[in-house]
C-alpha cells in the first residue's frame, strides 16, 4: 500500500502541521535535500509563535542563522588578538554569565576538537587558545615542550562545531529547567554541522540523540536533515520513542509535499522518479531532466555495484546508446532555477531511457 503524500501550498502551512504532530509525537524527524526548503521551514515554524495569542518566543532553534549571531574580529591592525564576537541582543544567549555556560559547553566540545575557549562577558566575544608541541633549546639541550598559543583563529569548520556545542550546552540548560530558558517549549534543530564526514555524522547524531532522550516529556523536538547517514543514526537512535518520521519535497509547482515513511530516506529517489516519470507523460521535460536521470541511475549502479550506470538499462542493444547520451546531455550546466525545454529528439530519448530504467526496478512509485 502507496504511503499517504500530504501536499501543503506554503511552507507557513507546513509549519502548523508540524506543530500540531507535535501535539501527540515527542519527535519529528523530516528528511529533505538542500535547497528544499528546510532552513525556511524551521523559521516558519519558529515564528508560529509571534502570530499567536502571546506572540511570545517558544522556540530554541538551530539553523543557518544561528551562526550569523556570531561575526570575527580579526584584528587587522594588529593581527594578534583575534576574537568571535557574540550578538549579545538576542534571546539566544539569556542568562549566560549566571549559568556558567562555559563548564557546560567543554564536556560537547572535547567530543569533537581539540582547542580550548574563554569567553569575556563583558565585551561579548569568544577567545580561542590551543596546545602545541614545539622545539626549544633549554639549557643547551633540544627539547619538545607544549605551550598554549592564544587568539587564534580556527577554521570554519572548527567554529562551526564550537556554536553547535554551545547549543547543545543551552538546550541542556532548558531541558534542566533554568529559568533563563523557561520560554524554550519546542527545538528545531536543522543540519547540526555542514560537511560531516561518515564517523562525525554518527557521533554527532548519537550524541545529540542520547540529549532530545533527556527532553522527553519537556521538550518537543523536530530534527531536519540532508545528510542520510546523520537522519538514519537520528532515527535509529529515537526509534522507541514516538516520533514521526517524513520526507520533505519539493515539488517543480513550488508546492511541498510530506510522505510519512518508516523507511530510510533513500526512498527520495522514489520522489525523483515520480517527478520524471509525471515529466514525461506530460512531455514537461527540461534539459535538467537529464542531469536527474544521470544521479539516479548512478546511484542506483553504485547499490548494486555496478562499474558504470549503463548496466541499469534494460534494453542491452540500446545500453551503449543510452549510456552515450546521458554521458552528453547531463553535463551541461542545466540549472532547475532556469529549466530549458528539450527538443522533441531529446524529449523521445529521455523517455526511451527513463523507460527502460524502470522496466529493468520495477520501482512502485506514488499514487496522487
């Protein structure tokens, strides 16, 4: 039986629907690709709450703006005291001097680096200090010794898993019920830290797991992601918990669909070829069709461990064909932004090798 596909024509929409699955779930977890739309949903969602009766704040979210609060002071004068200064207006950073958030932050943040932090709160800003090993000569004899060097500037990504362990130090101050963060009833935590590799995705997920098992019956959470292997930690980890669980997509209409799955978010293909296969009946095909076809049939080809995505094709005498095609067609820099109608020779191919694709997985694909 095809799962049921709710359509909303907003994502204003999709955020009352989310709030209300939060009414009788703890958890929501939503899977979806970048640029679906999951940043915009998580705000939505956040700013139910401003058109509300109270029109109070209830929600401690993290997203791509979460890490605009912070900003760099370089110091290119000087070029020695490097800082990351700290939005000190927003509701984000409540009570911090008081609840002595830097204890609370080291315990996440040894999990995942290896430099230390001070934080002055009276100019509002982060200072970074790390161990190294050097070379000295010490009383004539040569002698590896560590020292700490201070105000360095970490990297990107270094600074993107500090502001991801000081929101897990605030969520756990919310979850333990510090008055700062009494307004916190709902966290909206939206692709934790970009370009995971594999053993960070799964640590990361775990541990944020194991902290939204201690916000059971406090906190309603909603957790969206691209990252697969981080959504299926996520999900195993909360599988005994009620929660629901959806794929988040986007339709070419600029509508928005959610399927309830028990399933792993790899049935996305699914949706894509959903989306080709309504292209084709309709002879709707653009030249970024192509590039469309091409992941899902390398995808596919990589499942199976094939050498290359011709082996998905059917029809063996067209194989080589096909493969040629699809080798031409989807390399061209074909945007969905400004999709570009195929002529009607490309549009008779794309349907020759989509077909033969499904003849070959007879993939069940969903039922509107």
């Amino acid at each position: 039986m095809a799962k049921k596909i709710y359509t909303y024509k907003s994502l204003s929409k999709l955020g009352i629907r989310l709030k209300d699955d939060l009414s009788e779930a703890d958890y929501v977890l939503l899977y979806a690709h970048n640029g679906t739309g999951k940043t915009r949903a998580s705000m939505e969602f956040k700013d139910r709450a401003k058109k509300g009766k109270t029109k109070q704040a209830d929600t401690l979210y993290f997203n791509a703006f979460t890490e605009d609060l912070f900003s760099w002071d370089n110091d290119l004068e000087y070029d020695k005291e490097r800082v990351l200064k700290i939005n000190s207006h927003s509701k984000f950073f409540s009570g911090f001097e008081e609840l002595e958030l830097e204890n609370r932050i080291r315990p996440f943040l040894s999990r995942y680096a290896d430099f230390d932090f001070s934080i002055n709160y009276e100019k509002w800003q982060v200072s970074f200090n790390r161990e190294v090993r050097v070379t000295k000569n010490i009383d004539g004899e040569i002698k590896e010794v560590t020292e700490i060097v201070h105000n360095i500037k970490v990297s990107r990504g270094e600074e993107n898993v500090f502001i991801w362990c000081l929101f897990l130090a605030i969520c756990q101050l919310a979850i333990d019920g510090a008055e700062a963060y009494s307004w916190v009833k709902y966290f909206y935590i939206d692709d934790p830290i970009s370009s995971l590799d594999d053993n960070n995705a799964i640590a990361v997920a775990s541990d944020l797991s194991q902290l939204l098992k201690q916000a059971k019956g406090k906190i309603k959470v909603v957790v969206s992601s691209h990252h697969v292997l981080f959504f299926n930690v996520v999900c195993n980890e909360l599988k005994k918990e009620i929660h629901k669980k959806y794929f988040l997509y986007k339709k070419a209409d600029h509508t928005y669909t959610l399927r309830n799955t028990t399933d792993t978010p790899y049935f996305h293909h699914i949706a894509l070829l959903d989306e080709l296969k309504q292209a084709a009946t309709l002879g709707n095909i653009k030249t970024y069709h192509f590039n469309t076809l091409r992941s899902i049939l390398e995808k596919t080809s990589s499942f199976f461990g094939y050498n290359d995505f011709g082996k998905c094709i059917y029809d063996v005498e067209d194989q080589l064909l096909y493969e040629r095609a699809l080798n031409l067609l989807s390399h061209g820099k074909y945007s969905i932004y400004e999709p570009v109608d195929m002529n009607e020779d490309n549009k008779d191919l794309f349907k020759r090798i989509l077909n033969a694709f499904l003849n070959k997985h007879e993939f069940e694909l969903p039922t509107y």
